[in-house]
C-alpha cells in the first residue's frame, strides 16, 4: 500500500505553479488569485458540429456549478476505494487527458484490471461507456469503479456512510442536491464533473474555427488523409468528434482475448468489437487501444498500415493501407494537432481548496 500513489501533491503543484504565473503577469503579488473559471459553462464549444446538443445533462440531473465542484472533490477522494489510496484520478492523470500511462491500471492492493484506463474528454457527448459500451450514462458508469473488487472495491453505501461522517461533504450535498449523501446524489455528482471535462482548443479545434495559425501544411494534408478512402480513419472516426459512436473490430489480435461488445450483447457478430473512442488529445493517453497493447501513435499507424493483425471478425474497413512516408507523416502531425494543451494543464483539474 502507497499512499503516494494518489497524484494530488503534482496536480495542486500544477494549481499552484499555474496561480503564481498569474500573478506575475499582473505585476503586484499582492494581489489575490483571480477567481477560478466555473466547471460549467452552457455554451456547446464553437467549431463543434452543428447540431451537437447543448444540453450535456440528463433532465434529473442538470449540471450546476455546485454539482460539478462536489463532483471535482470526490474524484480526487481516496476515501472513496476500501484501502483509502485509490481515487478516481488515480488511474485517470489530468495532464494524460485522464487516462492511465501504464497499459493497465493498478487499484486497491495492487490489484490489475486488463483493460486500459481510457481518456476522460468529452463524454458529456458520449452514449454509451466503458470500451463494451456496457453502460448507457454517465451518472450508472459513476458507481462502477467505487465497487469493482480491482479497482476500489468498496460498496457504494460504505462509500456514502465515509462522505456523510465529513460536514463539509454534508453541506456541498445539501446544496447541490438538497439533502444528505446519498448512492444516487454521489453518482450524479461524480458525473457531473466526468461532463464538464470538455476539450475544444486544440489546433485542429481552432482550425475548425476558421484559425489556422497552428494548423499548417502537414495537419492540413494530414486531415485530408485522415478523411480519404485511402486511409479510411473517418469510417469510424468522422471529423468533429472523431468518433462515430459505434462498434468495431479494428483487427487488433488474431484470435482469443477480449470478447468485447459480444459479452454485453451476446451476439456472434459483435466479437471483439470497441467502442469507437474520439481521438482529442490522443497523444497525450498511450498506450493505445482496450488493452494497451499499442505503445505509441507511430505503433497504431504500423497496427493501420497492416490492415490489422488478422482477427477472423475484423472489419471490412480495415484493410492494408498504401501510405507514403510523406503521407504517414502528415497523419501523425493531424493527431498531434489533435492535442488541447489548456485542457492537459487546467488548474482546475485538481481538488477544490477546502
Ligand atoms: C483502478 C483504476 C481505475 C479507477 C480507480 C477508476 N477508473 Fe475509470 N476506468 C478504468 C478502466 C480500466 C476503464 C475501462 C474499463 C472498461 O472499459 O471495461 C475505465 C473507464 C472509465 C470511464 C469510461 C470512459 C469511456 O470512454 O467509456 C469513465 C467515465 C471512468 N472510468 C470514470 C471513472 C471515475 C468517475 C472513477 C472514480 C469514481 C474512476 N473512473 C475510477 C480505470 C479506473
Ligand atoms: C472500422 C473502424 C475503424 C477504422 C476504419 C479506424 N479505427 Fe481507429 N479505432 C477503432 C476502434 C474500434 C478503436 C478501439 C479499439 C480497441 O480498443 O481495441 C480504435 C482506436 C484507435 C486509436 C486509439 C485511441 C485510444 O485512445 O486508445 C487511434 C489513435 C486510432 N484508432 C486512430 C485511427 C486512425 C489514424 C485510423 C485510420 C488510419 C483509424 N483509427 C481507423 C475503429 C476504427
């Protein structure tokens, strides 16, 4: 057991290293810290595309600023696994665009998951969670990680029974939620800080917005590549979002392993299929794919390139590519480009002061 484990000393350094620069910029140290930016924000981001909802949250359970600060105060509680050393930000790093670097996570007494803890952006967006898709909400997906016996494995009344002993907790659920800790209100408030993790200023999210000063020769004919048939990415990974939302097998392994989609459905045809995840900050969240498996971007391109690695259900889109090096090139610069440095480095992914 490792308290150390838990990331908060580096992220409240990042808060703080991020407030001194702002003070310096000022001129008079004097002055207190600006206020923090609010969690929420009602606007659907500029250059999203058009017709994505502005509503991000399920009709019961609106997101509020209160909400979404209780919700940012749980997500970096280890009170909330059994051990009391692991928090949800202990397998999902900030500046990883909250993923995990190792290929899978370590929860409660060392134990390992075998899948790899994905990028946190933008599922304010999402339909369905978990690389099987296996939960349709963000506030179900939410209970999950607290009771699973390798991650926090804790249950979800001991969880409430810890938060509710601490008057601080009491009074940010009363005026959130209007009443004491309970299952459902810690579900939803962890949720509702899951949705406000929203990504949109990217070079390429400028570049959609008209400014291409950081999105030049190499991401514009990598984008267009990433668009063509030859190289088919925006089959399952369409422009905007970078997801279509589905299903897929890409091919990864020959044969065995994970089952994928098929355990959720049952369906033959639904064998080692993924959800498709959006690709926003994907530079920042190797390993790569449900497992991991892929170390590295240039690993995914040669993963591409060969049309996969011959799984007997792999899709028909998924075939040998004829890339040119200049051409493979310009591809990694677009998913570079894909990389929302504001986001990864946001002061307010940290635990609020008390
Ligand atoms: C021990 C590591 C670990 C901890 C702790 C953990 N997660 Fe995860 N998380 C994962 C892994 C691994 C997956 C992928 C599991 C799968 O798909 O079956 C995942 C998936 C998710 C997803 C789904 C993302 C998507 O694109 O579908 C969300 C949301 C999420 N976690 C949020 C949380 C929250 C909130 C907490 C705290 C309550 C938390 N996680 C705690 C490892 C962890
Ligand atoms: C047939 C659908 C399909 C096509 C075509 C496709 N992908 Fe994917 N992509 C997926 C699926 C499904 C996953 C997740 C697979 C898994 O986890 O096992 C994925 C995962 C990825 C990942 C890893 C993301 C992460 O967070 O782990 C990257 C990067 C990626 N794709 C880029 C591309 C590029 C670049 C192309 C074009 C050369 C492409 N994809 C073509 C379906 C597709």
């Amino acid at each position: 057991m490792s308290s150390g484990r838990i990331p908060r000393p580096a992220a409240v350094a990042v808060a703080v290293s991020g407030m001194l620069a702002v003070a310096t910029d000022c001129g008079s140290a004097g002055t207190p810290p600006p206020e923090p930016r609010p969690l929420v924000s009602d606007a659907v981001p500029p250059g999203f595309p058009s017709g994505t909802p502005a509503t991000l949250a399920p009709a019961d359970n609106a997101l509020t600023e209160a909400r979404a600060q209780l919700g940012r105060r749980l997500f970096f509680d280890a009170q909330l696994s059994r051990t009391g050393d692991v928090a949800c930000a202990t397998c999902h790093l900030a500046d990883r665009a909250f993923s995990d670097p190792n290929r899978v996570s370590t929860g409660v007494e060392q134990r390992t998951g075998t899948r790899n803890a994905p990028a946190l952006v933008n599922l304010a967006w999402g339909v369905s969670f978990f690389w099987d898709g296996r939960v349709a909400t963000l506030e179900e997906q939410a209970g999950k990680p607290i009771e699973h016996p390798a991650e926090m494995d804790l249950p979800l009344a001991d969880a409430v029974t810890r938060i509710a002993a601490d008057v601080r907790y009491r009074a940010a659920f009363d005026d959130a939620y209007g009443g004491p800790p309970r299952e459902e209100t810690l579900r939803k408030a962890i949720a509702s800080f899951v949705r406000v993790l929203v990504s949109a200023d990217s070079a390429y999210d400028r570049h959609l917005r008209g400014d291409d000063s950081a999105f030049g020769g190499p991401e514009q004919r990598g984008e267009t590549v990433f668009l063509s048939e030859k190289a088919g990415c925006f089959h399952c990974h369409p422009g905007g979002m970078l997801t279509n939302e589905g299903f897929f097998n890409n091919g990864l392994y020959v044969d065995g392993g994970d089952t994928g989609r098929q355990m959720v459905t049952g369906r033959t045809g639904d064998l080692g299929k993924f959800k498709v995840p959006g690709l926003r900050n994907v530079a920042a969240s190797a390993p790569y794919m449900h497992d991991g498996s892929l170390a590295t971007l240039e690993d995914v391109l040669d993963h591409y390139e060969r049309g996969g690695s011959g799984h007997v259900a792999t899709d028909p889109a998924i075939a040998p590519l004829a890339l040119t090096s200049d051409e493979r090139d310009d591809l990694l610069a677009f998913l570079r480009a894909l990389t929302d440095n504001a986001f990864l480095t946001d002061p307010r992914w940290t635990p609020p002061q008390p």
